[in-house]
C-alpha cells in the first residue's frame, strides 16, 4: 500500500546509502530542492551507529524511508515503483573486506525491485576510481576514457562489474545513466582510523611517515562537492538509453603535500624528509610482486600492501575538465582550504569524563582508537588504555604459557647481561647490597645472575603470579626492609597506574638507590608500521600491539617524564630489540608464519640499538 501511494506523486526520488558519510551531505541538499515528500530512501536494516546517526537525520527531515537488505533482498518487495530518479550510493567502502556483493549483486536486486523502470528514469550510480587502478599506460593519469583493465582490488573489480551491468540495462530498458567515480573524499566525520584520521595523528606527533615526499599522487574531492555534483547530476537531462561517466576530480595530491596542508591546519611546521629517487623506482618496480600475492595471502595482508602501492604509483590518480564543462559555474574546495575539517573538534573530543593522563595528569586527552580505547595525551605525547578495572586482563597461574609461551622458554641472556654491567657502572659496590625484581615472572632474571652476584646480601622477586619468590601485589606488599637496587622487566606497561607505581619504587629504594626497568617503545618502526597500516584497514598488527594486557604504550620522552616527575634523575636511556625466537606469533598457514617471520627479522635488524627498536631501557637514580 505505501509503495502504490508513492507512485501516485508526481515525482518521486529514491536514494540509497543515504544515511552514509556522502549520504546525508546529498540529502540535506535535495531536500533544499525537492519537497520530503517527494523523497524516499532504502536503508539497511542492521542498527549500526552510523546507521542510527543517519536515520535520525531521515526523520528530523520528515523522509520516509523502508528497511532493506540490497544482498538478499529482504524488504525490497515493499519499496515504490518506477521511481523518476535514483541515486545509488549504497556500498561497501571497506576494500579489506570479504564480501563486496552489494555493489555488484546488490544492484541487481535493486533494478529488479524498482521495475518498471524504462525511458522516464534516471538512474545516477556512486562508483569509485578503484574501478581504474589498473589501466593501459599506468604511468599517465587516468580519465572517463582510459582502457582499463582488471582492477587490483575485489572492491574495484566489483563496482566495475556493476557499471557494466547499469550500462548494459540502460541500453536494453532506456533509462537514463549517469555515473560517478567517486575519488578519496575528505571532509568532517571521515572513517575513524582511516588514511585521513592516521594522517592527523601523524602529524600531531612530527613522524617521520608523514614527511616522507611519496610520489604517488591520488585524486580527491571535498564531500560537499561530492554530494553538490551528485545532486547536479540527478537534475540533468540525459536522453534515453544514453549512459554517461564522470570522474569526480577536483585537484590530485600526493600524501606529502595533503601532510603539508594538515600540519599548516594544525599550526605545525612541516620538515619534508626527502629520499632518494632510487628508494622510490625500487618500491615502484616491486609493486607487481604484490599484486601477484593477492591469491596466495589473506585479504588482510594484501589490502594494505595494496593500498601502500597507491602512495608509490597513480592508480589512483585520474584527471577530467568532463564535471567542469558540464557544470562550468561550480566551483571546488581545495585540501589547502578544507584539512582543518579534518582536525577533531574540542567539543566532540573533551568531557566531563574525558581520561586524565596517568603520567602527567592532564585531561588534554584524545581517543585514538574506539575499540581497543586508546588514548593519546596532547600535553606529554603518552598513549595509554583506559579500560575500566573488570575489562583489564587478569592474572591466572598460566599466565607465563598462555599468554607468551615463546617470550618466557626463551629468556634474553644478553639483555641480563646489559643489566649487570648498570648495576655495576651505577652501584659503588654490589657487595653486601640488595636487589628486588618486580614483576619477576618465573624468575629467569634473577636465577641467570645471582651466581655472578653471591655476594649480595639480598637477591628476591614479586609477582602476582606463581614463582620461587614472593607472590603478591607490589602496590600492597609489606616488604621488611628496603633494597638498593630495584628492577623491572616489561612490567610497567601493564600497570594502570604508573605514577603510583613508581612512586612505590621510591619508596622502596634505600638513598641513592638504582632502578632498571624495561618496556616497549611506541614509537618503534614495528609500532609506526602497525599504525600505518591500520591507517588502510588491516588492524591484525596493530591489535596485537595494543591488545588490552598493555595499559600503558611508553615512548622514550614519556617514560622518562615518568621518572624525572617522581624523584628520580635519569642516568641513561637506551633502545634494544628483543631476540627473535622470543617472539610469540599468531598462529597460520605455514606460508604466512614464515612472511611474518622474515617480516620481523627485517625489522629488527634494521633498528638494532637504534632509536626505533622496539623495547627500551631506562636508568635512574632516587634523589
């Protein structure tokens, strides 16, 4: 019944993907154009947020809108007929994802459910530059007339395979076609942890990845102009049975200058890192042996060395004057202009409730990561988990061979070795001293040096779990005396409260007493590539990183900021990576066990002893 009263308007507009990034920009715009009435929209019917976001907008702009499932079609049956206008941006953006049948399948249905729809109709289509990222002469940018070839991705591929089939049903049922290639649109609301969030983040904190001048250059558009250009396109007079394309091209920017005009936004300078032109013809020539791994690793992996190749080559860069001589009176945002749309918004980012620093105390803080609720401190540049306490991982007894198996069968003889030589350089004499290890574990620290330190009067350990030492909290433990040395071996990083735990340290610590405590270090190479790759999608590495037994993701300044704030002068701060048969994987195929491990032994020793190793070492001593 509510489909056959929607037929008998006058003119009738049916959107799909309304209720999406560009959906609701083109929605308030048509509505500016077309009575509420007039307009209907298709929405999914899985409550999402964003898909909650977007029908409150639908029903403070008094739209009325049906529930459906494009892939299986479910409440299609119920939706009007024979609309005068569709604009089809419904789609899954997502281009590590398995499953990208609602572009292509999804359409189908959408055609079959909409029918009749012939001469009167105009049908405008949301598609995508990826269709094109694989073209003859790659080397020169695309436009609506290049010879393409079979798309590097299945996001791409499926959304060329749906042109196809529009152009197709426009010539055999003479509707009109207008189809939009959408290109990387930017704007307020982007995808949280996508390329324009990662950016930011990058930029807020001066790194390197987003200085370097990568030559790739991809094409862009504001999503206002994006949304404006779909609503023109919805009003033009196209014959029947006549398809027409167009590439949605305002200017194309490489990543360095899109970081050039975000550090600009954000007041910052902005220090370019050149490198060699033989660096970059190298990962350019080494991009075909990627595309060839897209059938022998899992989508997660390839997406991401897809989406790296873009930085390097112009699969993405495509130009066109077609949108400018159809629309000559429009006129287009510019990067330099719009980025500080990008820039999160002091009263979207700060509350009441906001989580206070726990190394500086400041509430200048920012969410980084919603699902594994990862702060970051804009006053000390500290990352750190802010979970409540039932969330945090427990303890249990096999903790050691359930959590890092590899980790403890493998104890570091060498770190140990490092450690002595600070206890002795630092100490006037280990003779008759004393020595605790927090966080102790099986005790492999100290059962490897109490022979070489018989002489010590004290020689013990604590640890909430099992060990031949004291089992306890530190934080409550009733010691009976104090020691002269204190150590601590990637300990800190699980404690939600370092200050206080530090700050127990001191208390425990004779006059002049040492501390040696180790922890990761975030801004290793391991740590920014892990950022850098979520940035595209694929959060394997990233999670695994900051999975929610660290509470706490030092850097060096952090740490030391640490210690220099509670009563410690810090004597020597050094970066190390671990050994490699430490290292607890997750488990795969065989093939990709052995990619991840040639990965992580290129990394480590790439970054021995250098400022991006993965752990770090911090010597002090108590005022």
């Amino acid at each position: 019944m509510e489909g056959l009263l929607y037929n008998l308007l006058l003119r009738m507009l049916m959107i799909t993907g309304a209720t999406g990034f560009i959906g609701r920009r083109l929605i308030k715009r048509l509505v500016q154009k077309y009575p509420p009435g007039e307009i209907v929209c298709l929405v999914y019917d899985q409550d999402s947020e964003q898909e909650k976001i977007g029908r409150l907008l639908l029903d403070e702009l008094g739209i009325r809108y049906f529930f459906v499932d494009l892939v299986s079609g479910r409440g299609l049956e119920a939706i009007p007929k024979s609309p005068d206008i569709v604009l089809h941006l419904a789609s899954n953006t997502d281009t590590g994802s398995a499953d990208h049948t609602v572009n292509d399948v999804g359409t189908k249905h959408l055609l079959e459910a909409i029918q009749p729809f012939g001469e009167n109709g105009h049908f405008v289509f949301a598609s995508t530059i990826s269709v094109s990222d694989h073209r003859k002469n790659p080397d020169l940018p695309g436009d609506e007339n290049s010879e393409l070839l079979r798309p590097y991705s299945e996001y791409g591929r499926a959304k060329l395979k749906t042109e196809e089939l529009l152009k197709q049903q426009c010539h055999e049922n003479k509707f009109s076609l207008s189809i939009l290639r959408i290109s990387l649109t930017y704007g307020s609301g982007t995808r949280e942890n996508g390329l324009f969030d990662a950016l930011v983040r990058l930029a807020g904190r001066g790194s390197l990845l987003s200085r370097m001048d990568y030559p790739g250059r991809i094409t862009m558009m504001h999503v206002e102009d994006v949304a404006d250009v779909l609503t023109r396109l919805a009003e033009r007079n196209v014959p029947a049975g006549i398809s027409e394309t167009f590439l949605a091209y305002a200017e194309a920017l490489s990543i360095h200058e899109m970081s050039a005009a975000i550090y600009a936004a954000l007041g910052l300078p902005f220090r370019p890192i050149k490198l060699p032109r033989w660096f970059w013809s190298i990962t350019q020539w080494a991009s075909p042996l990627i595309y060839a791994l897209e059938s022998y690793v899992h989508r997660r992996i390839y997406n991401p060395l897809w989406q790296l190749t873009l930085l390097v080559n112009n699969g993405y860069h495509v130009v066109s004057s077609r949108l400018r001589e159809t629309f000559p009176d429009k006129t287009y945002r510019r990067f330099a202009e719009g980025a500080r749309d990008l820039l999160p918004s002091p009263d979207l980012t700060k509350s009441s409730n906001q989580p206070m620093c726990p190394i500086c105390e400041s509430k200048d803080t920012h969410l980084q990561d919603q699902k594994l609720d990862v702060y970051l401190c804009h006053s000390c540049l500290h990352p750190f988990t802010h979970l409540p306490a039932e969330q945090q991982e427990k303890y249990s007894e096999n903790y050691f061979q359930e959590m890092h198996k590899n980790w403890f069968a493998n104890p570091d003889t060498g770190l140990f070795e490092r450690i002595l030589l600070k206890m002795r350089k630092y100490t006037k004499t280990l003779s008759g001293n004393s020595w605790l290890d927090v966080g102790c574990g099986n005790g492999d620290l100290l059962k490897y040096l109490s022979p070489k330190l018989s002489d010590m009067s004290i020689i013990t350990g604590i640890d909430l779990a099992p060990n031949p030492y004291l089992q306890g909290d530190f934080h409550t433990y009733l010691f009976t005396q104090n020691f002269g040395i204190i150590t601590s071996l990637m300990s800190i990083e699980h404690i939600e409260n370092p200050k206080a735990f530090i700050q127990k340290v001191h208390r425990q610590l004779l006059d002049d007493g040492l501390v040696i405590f180790t922890t990761i270090n975030s801004d290793s190479l391991i740590y920014k590539l892990a950022r850098l790759v979520k940035s595209f999608g694929y959060r394997g590495v990233y999670e695994r990183l900051y999975h929610h037994h660290h509470l706490q993701h030092f850097n060096n300044d952090s740490l030391k900021k640490l210690f220099e704030n509670n009563g410690f002068d810090v004597l020597e701060q050094i970066n190390y990576n671990f050994h490699q048969k430490a290292l607890d994987l997750p488990k795969t195929n065989w093939l990709m066990q052995k990619m991840m491990e040639w990965g992580v032994m290129i990394i480590l020793c790439l970054t021995t002893h250098s400022r991006y190793a993965h752990n770090q070492m911090i010597v002090a001593r108590k005022k």
